[in-house]
C-alpha cells in the first residue's frame, strides 16, 4: 500500500519537474521567423534546427545560453517566460 503511494507520488514529481523543464526553455515565434539560419549556426549545443523554413528549438537540449538571442533579426527568439511577482 505505502510502496504503491510513493511510487506514484514519485512518477507524479518526476512528470511535474520534466513538464516544467520543457516549459521554461527558450522558444522562436514562427511568425517571426525568416528562416535565415543564424541562430542556428549560433546555438552551441544544436539545440535549434531548421523545420521547412522556419527555425525549431529542442527543449531537450536547449541550455537556456541566451546566444541565440541577439543573433536573430526579427527578435524571434524568446526566452522563457518568468513567472511575475505579485
Ligand atoms: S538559448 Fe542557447 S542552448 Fe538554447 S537554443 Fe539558444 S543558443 Fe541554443
Ligand atoms: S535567427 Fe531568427 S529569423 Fe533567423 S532562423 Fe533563427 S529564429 Fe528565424
């Protein structure tokens, strides 16, 4: 009874820390994007590739650098969200 508790008090912590992980990771406005790969070139763990012509970030392997930033020319890029103080 207790070991099935904690086990599924553990996969439910385990699933809120990756879910937060992948939420808070830079991000590319698809709209804003032109598709000129410099970002690309730009990000040292090739977090960011090419899908059709629009830039795609891997939340797996994004690092949160912040390189990719100032690179793009649209400002397409975005870092995470922070949550506002109230
Ligand atoms: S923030 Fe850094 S690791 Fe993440 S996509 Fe941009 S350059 Fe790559
Ligand atoms: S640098 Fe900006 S415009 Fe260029 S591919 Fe990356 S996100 Fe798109």
């Amino acid at each position: 009874m207790w070991k099935k508790l904690i086990l599924l008090l553990m996969i439910g912590l385990l699933a809120g820390v990756l879910y937060a992980a992948k939420e808070k990771k830079h991000t590319v406005d698809a709209k804003g994007c032109i598709g000129c790969t410099l970002c690309v070139q730009s990000c040292p763990t090739k977090a960011i590739t090419m899908q059709g012509k629009k830039a795609v970030i891997d939340p797996e392997k994004c690092v949160n650098c912040g390189l990719c930033v100032p690179k793009c020319p649209t400002k397409a890029i975005h870092p995470p969200k922070t949550e506002k103080k109230k």
